[in-house]
C-alpha cells in the first residue's frame, strides 16, 4: 500500500475502543460482548440524550398546533424527515414515509400498491435469502390478489445465483423484492445487477435495506431502486421507527393504506380527500420521537463516516472469516461470492440453542435459530445456526472473544 | 451461574445418547411437537395399556436440554400409571418454572430426583421451553389417540 494510500487508510479507519465509549451499554454490562448488530443495534448516548432531551424541551404534537412548541416539534420532525433524504440521497424528502420499521413498510407496500397494481397472474419475485418480512406480506396479499410468488434460488456458494434469477423474470413479473445483505448469513446480493434487470422487464423493485443500511453507504438515486426499506433499531437508532423511501411518481399514484388523523386533505361523511405523500401514509400521531432518535443516529453514522464503517465492518468480516474458518469443528454458513458483517456458523454436533446459552456464560451475546429466514435454513439443510453480527463498535477482541467461547463450548459438548 | 450447573454430566449424557430414541410400532397415541422459537421438533410415541403407560418413546431434533429431558421423561413415565404422570409433569412443570411443586405421593419421590438435573434451566427463561417440549408432546399425546395430526406447539412457559 502507498503511503497516501495508508495515511487515507489511517485517517478513515473506525477507532472500536472510542465509539464504544459512545455507548453506555457497555459501561453498565463490563465485559460484553456483543455480537447481535443484525437482530438490533445498541444505542450511542446521543440518540438516548437527544430523545430525552427533545421530550424536555421542544415536544408537542406535530402539524396541529398553532403555537410555537408544536411549530418547533414539527421541524424537528420534517427536519428528520430530510435527515433521513440526505442519508438515502433521495431526490425529495416527499420520498420518506416514517413507518415503525422495515416490516411495515414492506406491508405498507404490499397493502397499498400491490393491493391496486397486482393482477392475477402477475408475479412477485423473491430470493431464497429473505427474511420472514419480505416474504409472508405477498402471501398474505396472495389470496387477495391472485399474484403468483416466484422464487429466485442460491447458487451452490449460498449467494444469489443470477442467472435463474435472471429466468424468473418475464413480463409477468410486477416486482422484484429482495434483500440487500441477507440477515441470515451475511451474502451480498450483486444489488446494481438485481435492478437492472428488474427494470429491463419492466418490474418495480423493492429492496430490503435492513442490514446493508448500517454497514454501507446507500443512494437510492444512483441505484434507482423504486422502493428503499430499512429500520432505525438496526442502525442505532430507536425501535419503533422505519423508512419507506419510494420514488414520487409511484408514491402518489398509492392509495392511503390507514385512515385517521394527520393523512387527510378534507373529511365531510360523504367524502374524504387525502394529503399528499409521504403525509398520505402517515396517519394519526406519529412516532415523532423515533424520527428524531432515528435523525441523530443517522448523523452520528455519517460523522463516523459511511465509507469508514464499510471499510470497518468488511475488515472485521475477514478477520473473523479467517479466524472461525481456522477452527475444527465449526463450519462457515456459505455467504456466497460477498459476505459482509455477519458470520453464521454450524458447529458440529452442538445445536445453536445450546451453543448460544455457552457463548453468553463467556458475556457473548449472539443469536441463535433460524433468524427468521426458515425457507433460507431448509434450503441450507440446517435447523439454525449460531449467528454474530458486527457494528462499530465491534474489534478483533470481540472476533477473539468468540472463538475462545465457541471452542469452550465444543469441549464441553464432546 | 456456570454453564457446568445446566449442563451437568446427565444431561450432557441423555443429550448425547438419548434413551428410547425410536418410534414405536404400536404406538396407540402419538404427539409432534414444535417450539417455533428454534425449530425443534420432537415426536412423543405411546403405548397404552388401560390407564398404564406400557412402552414410551421420541424421536426429532432437538438441543441438548430438549433432548435430554425427552430422554429422561421416556425413563421416568414408563410403567407409570396416566394419575402418576400427571402428577410428576405438574411436578416437573413447577420445578422448572421456579413455581412452588405440588406435594406428591412418597413414591414418586425417586422419579422427581432423576428429573432435578433439568432445575438448572430455571437461571434461563429463555430455554424452560426446551425442557417442557416433549413434556407437552405427551400430554397431547394422551389427547390425540393415535392419530398425531393435532401438533402441539409448546408455548411460552
């Protein structure tokens, strides 16, 4: 590496030790280590302080009130609304429906387009790498609309295999809904690829940015995906509040998908006229301090830097890959040509329940079972696996931590 | 709490080399039973004689915990009669959910002590299912007669 390269290098690079200190989680639970980033997030003072601190001096209800309390609560709450904009490059903050998470809105979704757009015979098409989330709205919408869900299957690496997903698709196909990371096993979907033939057949696309969001940058111009979902709980933000970014032209051709307060133009009882996007979907009191959690935690990932933090979490992903990958025993779930963030592993004869209770007597924290993606497990031939996922505040220590454990735990189940 | 006081010696033994592990031929009453949360499966298989449990047995994938008190349970319950059963999973049941145990009859005494390993799970909310799974099979096991299609799901203790 040059020395401009490795100054570059130096003046990016993620510092674990300090962020760590950002969070006080691990002030009141010495010696945690936690390796469960993808189920959610801990969450910097910043967030926890700016929450509270909005409750103290600046809440009321937004969009209602004439005095001026609630003007300042509704731009601190439009003002995240562009926050979150800026953070997904999209083009207008019109674009951002808050939702409670990346569940919602894929329903929301699947409730208000795929309720009008989707005819019978028209084809939703998914992959094998999906969370539970992006699978069961088009079945719960299935019955309803006569749509027909397509599946996309894993190439023997356990990566998106592209060329049948490629044959999936035909003019039948209204929408392609995928993932961007797979929750499960960490694999890179090639994302630009995905949308470009999506679109070359003339399907909207979808994409599930839950676990890509925290760990890489995103625009959702440059992508020109139709629809861009994440939640804040995963990006260290509150629980309780997600995002919907769809393009303004499909955006206002949806109908409302709930009714209330907030959503609506005019209400008489013979008709109602209703806001326009992203208001339109936004109806009765939002979580209007979620935003703003969401808001300053979006801002203190980009003052981390988004390039920084991919270049952290793919750092660690290979310092972890060589050193799991060193250990007898233990198995590697396949994450395909990419994998990043998160590690699966099978350990021999130890079931993930057991592995797992083991792993937190040693303060490792990770998850353990299907991580709903049930259809992805039976395609892998396996009931679970034992799952660590890495955030900012992760380092080599933790990786190092794991593998003593998990070697703890096979010699206790020998 | 060290994890050598869930997994003692029994239960890492029953876990590996589970007892009456098969399905029984000529089962009268049989039960599935699936914990979503991991996706455990157990099949509990019965033989009935009168309102005595004759023979007793379990297959499925399960963890060590699961495993283990399914394979103790098919020891414990084989002979007993449906009253006695009964009693030792109310028995079970209690100690597991660190509940008060109701008082049982001296003779089953011995049988609770082969079960009192499985107390360690108590120090772990999360795993009491593990140990009530197959538990719940035979229970439904009972209700169902032969036909098995009635799944029981364990639900949260």
């Amino acid at each position: 590496m040059s020395r401009a390269a490795l100054q570059a290098t130096a003046k990016l690079a993620l510092d674990p030790a300090r962020i760590k200190r950002d969070f006080p989680v691990f002030d009141n639970n010495p010696g945690l280590v936690f390796l469960d980033s993808a189920a959610s997030a801990q969450k910097p003072a910043a967030v926890i302080d700016g929450v509270a601190d909005f409750y103290r001096t600046d809440y009321a209800n937004v969009h209602r009130g004439v005095y001026r309390l609630s003007a300042r609560s509704s731009d601190r709450y439009e003002g995240a609304r562009e926050t979150v904009r800026r953070f997904l490059n999209a083009a207008s903050s019109d674009e951002i429906v808050f939702v409670r998470g990346a569940t919602e809105a894929i329903n929301l979704v699947a409730y208000s387009w795929g309720m009008t757009f989707l005819k019978p015979g028209d084809e939703v098409l998914v992959t094998e790498l999906e969370h539970h989330a992006n699978i069961v709205p088009w079945q719960l919408i299935r019955e309803r609309t006569g749509l027909k869900l397509v599946v996309a299957p894993l190439d023997a690496s356990g990566g998106l295999d592209l060329a049948a997903f490629e044959a999936r698709l035909s003019s039948r196909t209204k929408l392609v809904a995928v993932t961007q990371l797979a929750n499960a096993t960490g694999a890179m979907l090639p994302i630009e690829a995905i949308i470009r033939l999506a679109h070359k057949h003339g399907a909207k696309i979808l994409v599930d940015g839950c676990q890509a969001a925290p760990r890489l940058p995103v625009d959702v111009q440059a992508m020109d995906c139709d629809f861009y979902v994440f939640s804040g709980h995963k990006i260290y933000g509150p629980t309780g509040i997600g995002v919907l970014y769809a393009k303004s032209a499909i955006l206002e051709t949806m109908p409302p998908w709930q009714g209330g307060g907030d959503m609506i133009e005019q209400v008489t009882f013979e008709k109602t006229t209703f806001q326009k996007p992203p208001h339109r979907f936004e109806a009765g009191t939002p979580d209007i301090s979620g935003a703003i959690g969401l808001a300053i935690a979006l801002d203190y990932v980009e003052a981390l830097g988004r390039d920084a933090i991919a270049a952290h979490e793919e750092e660690l992903t290979g310092y972890g890959v060589d050193k799991l990958s060193r250990l007898p025993g233990i198995r590697l779930v396949p994450a395909g040509q990419r994998r990043l963030g998160i590690l699966s592993v099978d350990v021999q004869g130890v079931h993930p329940h057991d592995l797992a209770t083991v792993l937190d007597q040693h303060h490792v924290a990770v998850r353990a079972g299907h991580h709903c993606a049930q259809p992805l497990m039976d395609r892998l031939g396996l009931a679970g696996t034992t799952r660590a996922s890495l955030g900012i505040y992760n380092d080599a220590r933790d990786i190092d931590a794991l593998a003593t454990a998990l070697t703890a735990a096979q010699k206790l189940f020998a | 709490m060290d994890a050598r006081e869930l997994y003692q010696d029994i239960i890492l033994d029953h876990g590996r080399h589970p007892r009456n592990f098969r399905a029984l031929d000529h089962a009268t009453n049989l039960a599935h039973g699936h914990n979503p949360l991991c996706g455990d499966r157990v099949t509990v298989y019965l033989e009935l004689d009168g309102d005595r449990v004759k023979d007793l047995s379990f297959d499925g994938r399960g963890c060590a915990i699961s495993t283990a008190s399914a394979s103790l349970m098919t020891e414990v319950l084989k002979g007993k009669t449906l009253a006695e059963a009964e009693a030792l999973f109310k028995g079970f049941h209690a100690e597991v959910t660190g509940k008060t145990a109701p008082a049982l009859p001296d003779a089953l005494a011995d049988d609770m002590e082969r079960l009192a390993p499985l107390e360690g799970v108590r120090a772990y909310p999360t795993r009491v299912k593990c140990a009530t799974l197959a538990w719940h099979a035979f229970e439904a096991a009972l209700k169902n007669g032969a036909d098995g299609a009635a799944a029981a799901t364990v639900k949260t203790e």
